[in-house]
C-alpha cells in the first residue's frame, strides 16, 4: 500500500494534488461533479480588497498545448467571499482552504490577508504577487526582490497562518525574488504563475486578447516550471509549491523530485474537470511502477 500523504507549512495534506487558483472558483462547482475532499487542499479564486469586473472579453485564447487567459482577478471582493463563498464552502469541504490573495498596494495585500487569516477555514493564504504595483509605476511586486520582501514582511506582521509567497516565472532570477520572500519572513513559495505571451487573430491582425497580452498556462510551460522550481528548492529551506502545466500523476511526482512538497493543477482543471481527481486516483499505480513507497520520500531526490 502506498502513501501518498504530504506535509505543507506544518499541516498534512491526504495527497498532494491542488487545484490551482483562478482554475476551481471556491469549489462549489466542482463539488457538483464529485467529492472534492479527495483534494489534499485547493487554492481558492485570487480575491481582493474590493470586488473586481475583471478585464474586457475575449479573455481566453487556444494555443498549441497551452492557453492564454487575461481575465483581470473578476471576484466579488473580500467582504463577499468570506460572508457568502467560505460558508457555502464549509458545507462541501471539510479540510482547510488555501486563501488566494491579490493586491495592487502593500495596504491591499495587508487589508485582505488580515481578514482572511481570521477565517477558521483558511489554513494558507497563497500571496500572489504577480500584481502590478500601482504605486511602482505598474510593474509586478514579484519581479523586483525588494517589492516582494516589503510585500512578505507586510502580512507576516498581521498573520498566524503559514504565508506563502507565489511568485510569475517573468523575471530574469527567480531565486533572488524567492530568497528576498524567504528572507522577510514567508513560510513558503508557490511557483510558477503564468507566462507573458500573446496571440495574433491573422484576419483581422489585432491581438486575440482584449486585454492584448495574456498568461500562458497547460502543457507548454511544464518544463519552464519545473527548472524554475528545482531552482528555488535548491536555494530556500522553507517548502515549496510547483505549478506550471501540470495535467498528469507523472507530473506530479516530477515536480515532487524538482522540491516541491505539494503541487497545483490549474489549467488541466479547465480542459477536464475531473481533472485532479484522475491524477490522485493515478498516482498509486505510478508510485507502484517506479518502487515509491512514500510520496514523501521523493521530494527533492533531483537536487
């Protein structure tokens, strides 16, 4: 019998498949589908001070083994998800949720995870800092070390929970951002948030996106991802989260080998939304095959 059990920031997970965020909602759909307590835990939508329309349509555009997607973080604000989402989901999900944060000022961030850390069911607030910095001239908070530290040392001051950073894999050193996250305090990293990229409708010769630009995300980024994870898990010694393409069991115990101690499926969950559940029935059967007897075991056998 094999075990699949993993430990995150200090709480065990049954498993360590995640739906990533902006990928499951608050869970409520899916759990029409099935029982999403099979789930080691998953990433809540990225939710915000204030409630958000989101960006123009189209916000989606196909590509080969990937998609891009620029929705805007659309939520209904923090207020709306903790008086109507978090006690809709309790009724459907029985283990802590992680809390995925969004921001676009340090009073921001600081505002919601403080509200969120209050909430019994949020064991994890996921901090995206992939935001642009309204007061830094637009750039993201995540690719600039010092932005990301001001950010981590923000919430850590007004949070109990484990506080983890994610970082956008559109910098040039990856490991200076997640160091500087360490350095101020994080409990760990979540990596990688969408690539930048962008297609061109060859009809009309605009860009396919409103938004022109989009992130990429599924198959195409797997390998990005995973050097980007083994990078940081090389280089803190605090855990580590990997994302990035990841739509398979065998993805899930390559990212494992790379450091992370638990992974996130994001946009497999929107080709297939039995998605996360087909990985975790999967992974014995993989483990079997490759003589793992412990999931546990393999985290970080790469480094």
């Amino acid at each position: 019998m094999v075990d699949l059990c993993t430990t995150l920031c200090g709480i065990e997970l049954d498993n360590p498949v995640i739906p990533a965020s902006g990928t499951f909602g608050y869970g409520r759909e899916f759990a029409d589908l099935y029982d999403i307590n099979m789930l080691g835990t998953f990433s809540f939508k990225g939710t915000t001070k204030d409630p958000r329309f989101g960006n123009p349509t189209p916000r989606i555009a196909e590509t080969s083994s990937g998609m891009l997607n620029a929705v805007g973080l659309q939520n209904p604000g923090v207020d709306k998800v903790i008086s109507e989402e978090l006690p809709a989901l309790a009724k459907v999900f029985h283990k802590p949720v992680m809390a995925n944060v969004s921001g676009f000022s340090v009073e921001d961030y600081v505002y919601t995870c403080e509200k969120l850390d209050k909430e019994p069911q949020v064991g994890w607030l996921e901090v995206n800092i992939s935001c642009p910095n309204v007061h830094g001239g637009g750039m993201s908070f995540g690719t600039d070390p010092k932005a990301a530290a001001e950010v981590t040392a923000a919430v850590k001051k007004v949070t109990t929970k484990p506080v983890i950073m994610k970082l956008t894999p559109n910098v040039t050193d990856i490991v200076s951002v997640a160091t500087a996250c360490e350095d101020a305090g994080a409990d760990g990293i979540s990596l990688i948030n969408t690539l930048l990229g962008m297609r061109i409708d060859l009809k009309t010769r605009r860009p396919l996106l409103a938004n022109n630009t989009g992130g990429l995300s599924g198959p195409a980024v797997f390998p990005v991802a995973l050097r980007m994870v083994w990078q940081v898990a090389k280089a803190v010694k605090i855990p580590v989260v990997g994302m990035g393409g990841v739509s398979t069991a065998k993805d899930v115990i390559e990212m494992m080998m790379a450091g992370a101690c638990a992974v996130e499926v994001g946009a497999a969950n929107l080709v297939d939304p039995f998605a996360c559940r087909k990985i975790i029935e999967a992974l014995p059967a993989e483990m079997e095959k490759l003589g793992i007897e412990r999931l546990s075991d393999i985290i970080g056998a790469a480094l």
